[in-house]
C-alpha cells in the first residue's frame, strides 16, 4: 500500500451475548406476555434486539439498537388497516359457489406472497435505521414494492424452473438490500454474483436428488409409500431425510459465507466465515434442547394430571373414564390444558431462539473479519429518518426477523 | 478525578478517547468532555439534559437533549460507571421515569385491549345480527345453495342427498312445507322455506343459510312422536328466522381477526389461533342453539305440539356421554338435559284448544315417506 500511509489488520468482529442471559430476558418476557394479553411482545422484541446489537462489538465500539417498542405496537396497528381489508375479502371469498371461493382464496395467497416480500423490506429498513455504530446510524433506501415485485417473480421463476433458478434469486435480492443500505452518508456495496453461489447451489441440488432418490428407491418395495404405509420402510425415508437436512445446512453455510463475504462500505469490506459444522452443531443443539425441555414438560404434565385427576391412574392404569369424569365441567383442568399447550408452544420458541437464533448470530458475528475500518472514520451521519412506524406488516405476516 | 470514557460526536463515524469532568456550577451541573491527552474541550453537556441509553452490563451509554442524535458518551467498568451515576443522580431519576413510563404505555394498551375483547364478547351477537340484516337475503340464498353443494359433494361417497319422496305434492311433502310456513309466518324472515327429507343413515338436521332445511331420514325413523318431528322441525327454522348460519359466519371472521390481533399472527395458521376461535365461537353458538329452542317454543303457542319432545329425540339419538360433557366447555351444542329444562319451562303456559300441526292421515305419510332405510348406530346429534 503506497497511497493507504499504514497498514491496517483486518478486525474481528467480537459478540459477547452469553445464552443465560437471553435465555432470563425470554423466560421473563413469556411470563408477562400473559397478563398483557400477548402484548408484551412488542417490548420483548426491542429488548432481544438490544441484548443482540449490544454485544456484537466492532472495533471496541458496539451497535445500538435506538428502536422503541411503541413503535413496534403503532406499526402493527398500521398493519390491521392492510389486513383489516383483505379479512373482509376472505370472508366474502368463503361464501362464494366452491370454484369462485379457491380462485379467490388461492388470489388472496398470491397477494400474502408479494406483500410479505414488502414487509421483509420494510423490515429490515426499520432496523437498519435504528442502528448506530459510532454514532452514525444506518439505513434504507430503494423502493420495498421494487423488492416485493423483484421477490415476486423471482420465486415464480423459481418455482418454474424446479428451483435451478435459486442461486440467481438470492444474489439479486443480496445485491439489491445492500446496494440500498447506508452508513451514515456512504452507500454500501456488493460484489457478489450468482457465479459464487452456483457451484455449491447445485452440487447439493444433485445430491439432495440423489438422495432422495435412494431413499425413495429403498423405501417404496418395503412399502412406505402404500397406504396405509408400512412403518417398516420409514427408516430409510427418515435417514435420506436427516442426510437432506445435513446438504441444506452445508448449503446455508457456503450461501452466507459468500454472500456476507461480498458486502463492501467504501473502502471497508467484510469477510465471514460460516462453518457448516457450526450450523449442524446447533441444529443439534436445538434437537436436544427441545427433547429434553419436552420431557421435562412431559414428566411435569403427569404429575399436573395426577394431582387434578389422581384416580383415573388409580393402579398403574391409566383409565379414560375416569379421567373424563373428572374433566367433566372442570374449569380448572381445562385451564390446566390451555396453560400446558402455551407451555408447549414457549418451550419451542424459548428453544428456537436460544439455539437456532443465537446461534446463528453468533456463528455469523464471530466469524466475521473487516478490513479497512479506518476508511470510515470520515462517515458523516445524514438527517433523522422519520417516516417509519415499526415494521407492522412483517410482524402481522409471521416474518420471522431478529 | 477526571473518568475515562470514549466519546461519539453523531456527526462523524470517529471514535475519541475522552476524559469526563463534572462541573457543578450554580443550580445545574455540567459534563464536561475533553480529548485524552492534550485536553481540548470536545463537549459541555448539562447535567439535565443527560439521559442514560441501554448498553451491556457495566457499561454506561449517555445521550444528551440538544446534541446530535447518535452523540455518545461511553463509560466502561463497574467502578467508574458507579461514580458517575454517582456523580449524577438524575440520570438512575430519568432511567426510572422511563421504566414507569413504559410500564404505564403496556398497561394502557393491555387495558384497551381488554377492553377490545369483553366488548367483542358481549356485542358481537347483538353487532352480528345487526350486520346481518344489511347482508342482502338474495346472497344469503345463493349462499345457502353453495354450502348445499359442498355439503352433497362431501357426501358423494354415500350416494349425495337424496330426497325421500321427489313429489312435492304429495300429502307429506306438503303438510311438512305447510307447517314450514306457519311456523316462519309473522317472524319477517324474507326467506322462501325449502324443506328436504333426504335418505341418510346419519341421524341428523340442519339449517343452512338463505331457507335451506335438510332433515335426515335416519332421525325421521327414531321420532316417535309429532311432538318429537315438529320440535326439531320448529327449532331449525328459528336458525333460518335469526339467519344464525349468517351470524356464524360473520362472528367467526371477527373471532379469527381478534385472536390473530392477541397472537400477533393474522394469517391465523397458528393451533392457538384455532383453538382459541373455537371457544370463542362455541360460546355465540350456544345462545344461537337456545335461541332456535325459544323460537319452537314460540311456534308451539300456535300449534298443538310440546316443543320438549325435541329434546327427547336428541337424547334418543345421542345420549350425553362422558365426552359431550367433558367437553360441553368447548362445545357448540349445549347439554340436552339443560335444554329439556329450559323448553319445559317455556311450554308450561301453552293455550289450550290449538290445532294439531299435522293431521292423523299426514303424521302416517311423512313416516313412512323414506320407507324402509337400514337402522344405523346414532352417532351425530342434532345441531
Ligand atoms: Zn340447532
């Protein structure tokens, strides 16, 4: 380097969120999502954001995560007015003669499907300009309908092609969020093409069809496939399956590997390693995680049970009679059953998150490196962005984001 | 005394190591912030414009009113971040305002929702029938034919619905559309009665939105009594007077709409979102069960016949087992026993001297209109 003046090493990217810590703030915020009638997601959700933008530390200095949860609220608000509508539309649809109302219906699908490629945008627009680094914050430009209809018909092509298209989707749609993301006054940029992508795409794309195919193969002459289907073929279908999963996440890694790795900020570009091991590691975390808090709740469930209906176990025997009888007019048990299935449904989530979601963060964040950090020391901020009200429309579409 | 700490102007991406010094001048205090190292002065923040942001643990993020949004100060370690809330109490002040004021937000919006909801609860049956008067009778009807559609090509299997005796002339068919008639006169109903015996082996009747009754052979052969036909004839055309298959329809929009907005999954794709509108909905079906019974009730002030006979044929057909009752919580059907209270409370007072609702020669013709069907196990009770 002659005109750079001194050499800069490339910097790790530090996170330093530990598992408890999250694990605390959810098992906490699931306890008040009940007295607020869920509505303490919202502030759930700033709170797991500034755990996650705090403890991911570039260059001594962590993000900030400056979004409020009201905001969240309002823009679901928002959101109603979109779907407030289209629910009128749907209960029209269903009293329509029977081919009217699937036409209708399937319309109405198709338009989900745009609009959550909006609602994606729209998304990540307000948490980049909710981010702050050194003071600066981040943002969006573009357009979220140039997106959605990018999205669109990408995943049509998609669709037509048996999925060989995908490698030329995902670049495109890389490319266009961080061409159209900032950093103060400096665009960012990307260098990635579906050249990158096309290799590993389609090495696992011929893999998982071969698999499948043995799996198959093995699978139909010992009958899985009649109906009714004999269980004795399973094992095969599930071991294809298992080695399936193992391909995608191979995939994952080598897609977020090279696509992260092409983000550039002037003279600032980003290298991240994700290792497919990484992922299968918490994938199988995840697995055991969500056995183990299944048993625990299974063994919690009986002794509940025991207790409320104690003799219809009378003798070792489980005894439905009984049992019903006791469920007979009981509001206590029937609370008993609504309060164990949002067990059920929190004890998913609560694993979800801490493996699949930290994980991943975490894989990302560490193996991330930048080089040419000093080149954004003269990043200027640009003007507040006001215009958005939280990203009401994804949360309302289950458009799972951090 | 001065404490170190690093500081972000918010107008360039630069990062200065920073010393801190508290300047107590007069009332108000003030954060001075001067560059380690040659000391040039790189801020004056007074003390009550300071507010505290949310960082790591023992890491101290300041902003201050009038600066640049992104303007930071950052203090590291739990020794020098005690000094300064030490320093500064009115930062753990405005950091506890702001908790009370979030708290106070949740529990405003948790009000309101609550309030959404015991008002959902308690005026959709009244807005439900309000709004079905404005759907126009014409789609109700057309409606009603495209339910009938499904419904037959659902029970294609068993050879669809087919009517018991296709003449509508005949004694039965219509001294059943002539007690269809009397029963509808004077509720304003602006629907035209089609009633349909039809063979089946499922013991069963229903109303279908816009006129449509289909009585099912199978129940036909177990009435043993007018008393026990004309009840459950009476009690589905209350559902078509109060157009209650209207009114589910549109409870169960709003339901859906209501617990997507609690789970904050408006696709409703959710189990919770399912089980939560059932029970909802179970709750309007129940009132709309017992107010079909009333409307009987009412008819049999008019004709000869003891609407509590309708009670008897759906024990009959399906005693209240061990698992209506445990689930009779969740159930749209209320218990048949609780029912067969209310009708006979509601038949005491019944005016002597009525007509019967069918003649000897008709009640002969309609049960012995389906013929001959094979007698099955009664598993569905009447809605
Ligand atoms: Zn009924």
């Amino acid at each position: 380097m002659v005109w750079g003046g001194t050499e800069e090493k490339p910097v790790p990217v530090k996170f330093t969120g530990m598992r408890r810590e999250l694990g605390g703030m959810l098992l906490r915020g699931y306890l008040l999502l009940l007295p607020t009638i869920g509505l303490y997601r919202f502030w759930l959700t700033a709170w797991k954001r500034r755990f996650y933008w705090s403890h991911t530390e570039i260059a001594g200095d962590p993000l900030e995560y400056t979004g409020h949860a009201m905001q969240l609220l309002l823009g679901f608000l928002m959101a109603l007015a979109v779907f407030v509508p289209l629910y009128g539309l749907f209960f029209y649809l269903s009293t329509l003669s029977s081919q009217a109302a699937i036409v209708g219906y399937g319309g109405v699908g198709v338009l989900l499907w745009f609009l959550t490629g909006y609602a994606i945008y729209r998304a990540r627009d307000f948490r980049l300009s909710r981010t702050l680094w050194r003071g600066i914050r981040c943002d969006q430009g573009g357009s979220a309908w140039n997106y959605a209809f990018r999205r669109f018909f990408w995943s049509l092509l998609v669709i037509v092609t048996a999925g060989l298209a995908y490698p030329f989707m995902s670049a495109n749609l890389w490319a266009y969020r961080y061409r159209n993301s900032w950093y103060g006054d400096r665009q960012f940029g990307f260098v990635g093409s579906w050249r990158q992508l096309a290799r590993p795409f389609y090495l696992a794309y011929g893999i998982v069809v071969v698999i499948g195919a043995i799996g198959l193969g093995l699978a139909a002459p010992m009958g899985a496939l009649d109906s009714p289907p004999n269980p004795a073929g399973f094992p095969p279908l599930l071991v294809a399956a298992l080695l399936i999963g193992l391909v995608f996440l191979y995939y994952r890694s080598r897609e977020l590997t090279e696509m992260f790795s092409s983000v550039r900020l002037g003279g600032a570009a980003l290298t991240v390693k994700v290792r497919a091991r990484g992922l299968v590691w918490q994938h199988a975390l995840f697995g055991l995680g969500l056995v183990g808090s299944y048993i625990l709740l299974a063994i919690g469930g009986v002794v509940v049970l025991g207790i409320v209906a104690g003799t219809a176990f009378a003798g070792g025997q489980f005894d439905l009679d009984i049992f019903m009888q006791h469920m007979q007019g009981s509001l206590i048990t029937l609370l008993a059953i609504i309060f164990g299935y949002l067990l059920i449904l929190a004890a998913f989530s609560l694993m979800v998150e801490l493996f699949l979601g930290l994980g991943l963060w975490t894989l990302v964040a560490r193996g991330a490196t930048i080089t040419g950090l000093n080149s954004l020391r003269t990043v200027r901020a640009r003007d507040e962005d006001k215009a958005l009200a939280g990203e009401g429309l994804a949360d309302a579409l289950n458009v799972g984001a951090y | 005394m001065a404490i170190a700490a690093r500081f972000h102007d918010g107008l360039v991406a630069e990062v200065e190591a920073v010393e801190l010094e508290y300047q107590a001048m007069g009332a108000v205090g003030t954060l001075v912030i001067r560059r380690s190292g040659d000391g040039a002065e790189l801020g004056r923040w007074p003390a009550n414009t300071l507010y505290a942001l949310h960082g790591r643990r023992d890491e101290l993020r300041l902003g201050a009113n009038g600066q640049p949004a992104g303007a930071r100060v950052v203090v590291e370690g739990q020794h020098d971040v005690a000094r300064v809330l030490a320093t500064l109490p009115v930062l753990t002040e405005k950091r506890r305002q702001e908790a009370g004021r979030q708290v106070r937000l949740a529990v405003t919006a948790t009000v309101a929702l609550a309030a959404v909801i015991a008002a959902y609860l308690y005026g959709v049956p009244l807005l439900a029938s309000r709004i079905v008067g404005m759907v126009p009778a014409a789609w109700e009807a057309s409606l009603g034919e495209t339910v009938a559609g499904q419904m037959e090509a659902s029970l294609g299997e068993s050879g669809g619905l087919q009517l018991c005796d296709a003449n509508p002339d005949s004694l039965a068919n219509r001294a059943i559309a002539r007690f269809g008639a009397e029963a509808l006169a004077g509720s304003g109903s602006p629907f035209d009665l089609d009633i349909r015996v039809v063979r089946s082996d499922i013991p069963n009747a229903f109303a279908l939105p816009g006129g449509q009754v289909f009585f099912f052979s199978s129940l036909l052969e177990q009435a043993q009594t007018q008393d026990e036909f004309a009840g459950v004839l009476a009690h589905e055309i209350g559902h078509v007077a109060y157009r209650h298959g209207m009114e589910q329809l549109i409870s169960t929009a709003g339901t859906g709409a209501l617990i997507g907005f609690i789970l904050g999954d408006m696709t409703g794709l959710s189990v919770a979102a399912g089980l939560g509108a059932t029970m909802i909905d179970a709750r309007f079906s129940r009132d709309a069960e017992r107010q079909a019974d009333a409307f009987a009730a009412q008819v049999a002030q008019r004709l000869d016949f003891n609407p509590a006979g309708l009670a008897d044929l759906i024990n009959r057909v399906g005693a209240d087992d061990e698992f209506a009752r445990a689930l009779a919580l969740l159930n749209t059907h209320p218990l048949t026993e609780d029912r067969k209270a209310a009708l006979e409370i509601l038949s005491q007072q019944r005016p002597t001297g009525l007509e019967p609702p069918f003649t000897a020669a008709e009640w002969r013709a309609i049960r012995s209109m389906c013929g001959a069907t094979p007698a099955a196990e009664p598993r569905t009770k009447t809605k």
